[in-house]
C-alpha cells in the first residue's frame, strides 16, 4: 500500500512534469536559434563572404557583398572574439514595420566580446520559399 507521503510525492512529480511539458520550447525556436547561430559563427570568423552567401534573399538584395564585408569588418573587428553568447529573446511575427508579409523570427542575444563585456545582437531571420530560416538582419549595440 502506498503511504500518503508518498502518494503526495508523485503527484508532485507529475505536477511538475506536466507544467515542464505546458511550458516547453516552442520547436521553431530551436529551429530559428539554430540557423541564427550558424551564421553568427562566420560574423565571428569575419567571414563576410560565407555569411553573405548564406544570408536571406532581403539581405543580399539590399546590401552588396564588398559593402556588407567593410561594415562586418568594422563593426566586428574592434569587439575581438566572442567570449560568450546567450539567447535573451525570440519571437515571431507575420508583421515587421518595412517588410512585407511573412513569416520572421527576431532574436535577441547577450554577447561577451574580448573588448565589451556587455554586447547586444539582434537579428531578424525569414522563413524563406525553401523551408529555411535566413537572416535578413543583423545590428550590434
């Protein structure tokens, strides 16, 4: 027979079990984060050329690869190497101010460089006609 302690206990545990699973990350969050630091990773390296390669079609029909290379340049050179990154924020929208209708995803990250302690990324990714996430955007503060 089980004791009333213990009965308390598992339902306790099935409690926080089913309020993990209420609260569990919505899947194109991973998704999203996922490609957003895929591309991060060549910005680190300040490889211009691969991360314009693989930016969104917004991206690369506003900004020219020779230019988007100079701004990553400067913008990324003076911070030094990423110390560390963290997730603060996603979310999505169908509405972006500017953008026509579609599918986004906005990111926000806490990052740690070698010269700044405190940096902010923000990136704006699309769900674009081949099932993937880009980015189309991309601003440090």
């Amino acid at each position: 027979m089980i004791a009333l302690r213990d009965m308390r206990a598992l339902l306790l545990g099935c409690a926080l079990v089913l309020a993990s699973l209420a609260h569990a990350q919505d899947p194109r969050e991973t998704q999203v984060q996922a490609a957003a630091r895929e591309w991060l990773a060549f910005t680190d390296k300040l490889d211009a050329a691969s991360s314009w390669i693989r930016a969104g079609e917004k991206f690369r029909s506003q900004l020219a690869a020779d230019p988007w290379s100079k701004m990553l340049k400067a913008a990324r050179e003076p911070l030094g190497a990423v110390q560390q990154r963290a997730a603060v924020g996603t979310s999505f929208s169908e509405d972006v101010p500017g953008l026509p209708k579609g599918t986004y995803a906005l990111l926000q990250f806490r990052t740690a460089f070698a010269t700044r302690a405190e940096g902010h990324e923000s990136l704006t990714l699309e769900l674009e006609q081949d099932g993937k996430w880009h980015v189309i955007g991309y601003f440090i503060r």
